[in-house]
C-alpha cells in the first residue's frame, strides 16, 4: 500500500480520485488518488517512464491532445471534475496553466508573447498593466522593460523560460504545472527558476515535475514519488528525503535504485 | 543517468561510506582500548601505562579530524538523501561523542598516575562494577553501530540508569573511605573523579545509542527519556 500522508484538509486545490492513463493497452497511470494542497509547491519524482508527465498533464487535460490517450477517474478543481462533459479544457488550460521543459516563446515581441493570452480571452483595456504585472511575477520585467518590442527569441533560455511562465500568469491562472522547467537551463538561470518559483506560491499553487531531487528538496513543501504509474509515496518533503517510509523511495531517492 | 549508471555510482559511493564506517570503527575501537588501559592503569597503580594512554590520544584526534574532513567532502559531492544523509550527519556526531570518550580515557589515565604515588583506599565499592557497565555501554554501542541494530542501541541507553546510581554509590562509599581513613583521602578523590568521567562516557554511549536507532529507524528518541532512557533525576550528586 503507498504511504499517502498529505491531507489538504479541505484546502485541496486540485484532488485526483482513482485517476487511470491509457496510451492503448498500457496503463501508464495506474490509479491514483491524491490531494495538492493550495498554494503550495508539490513535486512529482520518479525514473523515467513512472508516469509523472503523464500524471501531470491531467491536471490540466493536457493528455487530451494524445489520440491515443484515455483517461478515467476525476480530477477535481472547485468540486468539479474536469473531465465531465460539460467542462470546456480550453478554460481548464486557462485556469491550470502549464511551463513545459524547453522554453518555447512564440516568435514575436516580450510585449506579444505576454499579451497573446488575454488578447485571446478578449482584448482587455488595461493590456499594458497585466503584461508588466505578469513580467514582474515572473522576476523578468527589469530585464526587458526598455525592449518590449524585440524578438523574445533574443532573449537568453533562463529568460525565455521566465517569459514563458509570465506568459501564463497574464492569464490569471490558479494553479501552476510546470514540466521540468529548470532541466534545460544553465544552474544560474535554474536557481532563478527556482526561486520564482518560491514567490509565486505564495499566489499560486504549483505542481513540478523534476528529474533533479535537489531541486525537488530545494523547492517542494510536498513530494510524491512515483513508479511505474504508482503513487507510492506521498509525503512532506522533509519526510521523504531525510525518512521515507517506503523501501523503494529510499532506494529511488539515495540513488540505489537499479 | 540511466539506472545502470545509477547502480555504478551508487556503489562508488557505497564503498565511500564502507571506507567512512570503517575509520569510525578504528576511532572507536582505539577510544575503547584507550578506556580500558587508562582503567588497568587505575587498577595495577601503574604511572607509565597511564602515561603512555595519555600519549596516545593524538591518534584518536587525528581520526576525528579525518573523519569530519571525509564527511563533509562526502555532504558537499554526493548530496545523500534518506539513510546516507542520516548516516553521515550522525558519523559527524559521532565521532565528536568518540573523541570526548577518548579525552575522559585520559582524565582517568590522570587520576591513575595520582593514584600510583597516593596510598591506596582499602575498598572502592563499586568502581570495578561501574567500570565494566560503562565499557560494556561503549562496546555494545559501537557494536550496534557497526551492525545497525537497534535493539541493541536501545538496549545500550536503558543500561546508563544504572551507571547512574553506581557513580551514587561509587560517591558515597569514597566519601565514607575518606572519613574512616583519612589517609586515603587524596586516593578517594581520585577514584571519585575516575567515577565521574565513567559515566561520562556512559553518558555518551547513549548518545550514540541514540544516533543509532536515528540512523536506522529515523526516529529521534533524546530528550525521550521516558522510552528509552533514565530520566536525568537520578544523576550524581558529583554530576555538576
């Protein structure tokens, strides 16, 4: 049985209940039910191929766009499960935003790229304000603020991934995913990373994948690892990297696995 | 880096720990004996073996420094998690518990070269029976670590009671020696003091006692001292 230990006592900002992920006939995410509580930082570790992408990407219906993709179980946000009928995902992708690993700005302006959103969603009159105020979140507007205007494909990778986050927060999301978002970046530009990361949840719920346990040590309140589409275990960070409960956390996270 | 390559480093570092236990083992070891001659030396009156304890404890000092050196190059490289990082964060405690045990070998060594030029006090009572609770505590601590059991760790923290109430009992027979032989008084003291850093080092075998059932069930039990440990009231009255 896992070791499931966080209980968001009612403050859950997302619940899963027996969610399951088929990519054809194999089960990439065999049941799992866990809570993330709001307005804190949870990281999903695992080895490669233990589902942790997969599981993230239905928090945000992101798996919809795989043909080959079925998912089952709920997923809970505001007591309402995602995956009913009548949820449109283009919202739930407006409300659940997601930071993938590789920075990948569209080829136009800082000022564009920001702004592509809520132009998006209607052309609101106050545009330049929630662009500088989601440059700022994004710790990137002292950088850019005198050339709006250039190409964001200028920009170097740290910031290119931090425009990318201020990207999503112009649409005012609640929850943050954020698919390995440092793993590409120099550990300069990362430690920026994450330390945003740090100042955003104090607004923002935020769910990381990470390949890289110091990172997940250094920025998660909570981490669940995973294996082989299992939760098996869940825990406050301190627990699972100074005192897992489970045999195979141990070995994942002190390197024996293998 | 794919588990195979995982696997490989992990037992790098698996031997790095081995070659790191095992200098706490040496550290220990020559603590143990440094005890133990310091108390041959208390018993036989012998001023130069007593001499020759107090001479060795550099080697001891020099396995703490290379020790903590290991250990912190170990913190900064590897990164360890879950039971490495426990272990290595309870090595660096250790080996300062270690050390301090070697330091009261040679406190007792002291009071041997005194006692070899004092008359000597016609019935230490207790002491011997003291003596051999307390290297046993060491021993078996260090056994337990070595062996990971904490049983054995908790075991060796019930034991520190009665060292307690030995040094009670050590105390007041000396006292009593001296006001019968007055004589005997500075050789009295002496034994008092050898007491005192007995359990000292009783104390500290249950420190590590605690160190270990930390490493291996990550569960703090100091300042516990209901579950594990004798409650600190019974310390002796010399215990200041």
């Amino acid at each position: 049985m896992p070791t499931i230990r966080v209980s968001a006592n009612g403050e859950a900002a997302l619940e899963t209940r027996d969610v399951r992920v088929r990519y054809g006939n194999n089960e990439a995410i065999k049941g799992i039910t866990m809570e993330i509580p709001r307005k804190r930082v949870v990281a999903l570790i695992g080895p490669s191929g233990c589902g942790k992408s997969t599981l993230l990407r239905c928090f945000n219906r992101m798996n919809d766009l795989v043909p080959s993709a079925a998912v089952t179980g709920e997923v809970l946000f505001h007591g309402e499960n995602l995956y009913a009928d009548h949820v449109d995902p283009v919202e739930v992708r407006r409300r659940i935003g997601m930071v993938f690993q590789k920075p990948n700005p569209f080829p136009k302006s800082i000022y564009d790229n920001v702004a592509f959103g809520p132009r998006l969603y209607g052309r609101p009159p106050d545009l330049d304000d929630i662009v500088e105020r989601s440059l700022r979140q994004a710790a990137l507007w002292d950088e850019v603020k005198d050339r709006m205007n250039d190409n964001a494909l200028g920009l170097s990778g740290g910031q290119q991934q931090r425009l990318c986050i201020a990207r999503a927060l112009a649409v005012t999301p609640e929850i943050l995913l954020m698919d390995e978002p440092a793993s590409a970046l120099d550990p300069i530009a990362s430690a920026k990373i994450e330390e945003l990361i740090q100042q955003l949840v104090e607004h923002y719920t935020i769910v990381i994948v990470t390949h890289n346990m110091q990172q997940a040590a250094r920025v998660s309140h909570y981490t669940a690892y995973l294996y082989i589409g299992e939760l098996i275990e869940y825990d406050d960070t301190n627990t699972i990297f100074t005192a897992p409960h489970e045999k195979h956390t141990e070995d994942y996270v002190t390197g024996r696995f293998g | 880096m794919s588990p195979a390559d995982s696997a490989r480093a992990s037992r790098h570092f698996d031997q790095e720990l081995q070659e790191l236990r095992e200098l706490l083992l040496r550290m220990a070891s020559r603590a143990e004996e440094q005890v133990r001659n310091a108390l041959a030396a208390v018993k036989q009156r012998d001023a130069q073996a007593a001499q020759r304890s107090i001479d060795r404890d550099g080697e001891i000092d020099a396995l703490e420094l290379e020790i903590e050196e290991r250990t912190i190059n170990l913190l900064a490289r590897r990164q360890p998690m879950a039971g490495d990082l426990r272990t290595l964060v309870m090595t660096l405690k250790i080996s300062t518990d270690i050390e301090r045990v070697g330091d009261h070998a040679v406190n007792i060594a002291q009071c041997a070269k005194r006692l070899a030029e004092a008359l000597p006090v016609p019935d230490v009572g207790d002491l011997d029976r003291m003596a051999e609770v307390s290297t046993g505590m060491l021993r078996d601590a260090i056994a337990a670590f070595i062996d990971r059991d904490a049983e054995l760790a908790r075991d060796v923290c019930q034991r520190d009671d009665q060292v307690d109430r030995y040094n009670d009992s050590v105390f007041r027979g000396m006292l009593s020696e001296m006001t019968r032989y007055p004589g005997a008084i500075v050789a009295a003291l002496q034994m008092m003091l050898v007491a005192r850093n007995l359990e000292r080092i009783a104390d500290l075998a249950t420190n590590l006692g605690e160190d270990v059932i930390y490493i291996v069930e990550a569960r703090t039990v100091k300042h516990h001292a209901g579950e594990v440990v004798s409650d600190v009231e019974t310390e002796g009255e010399f215990d200041q």
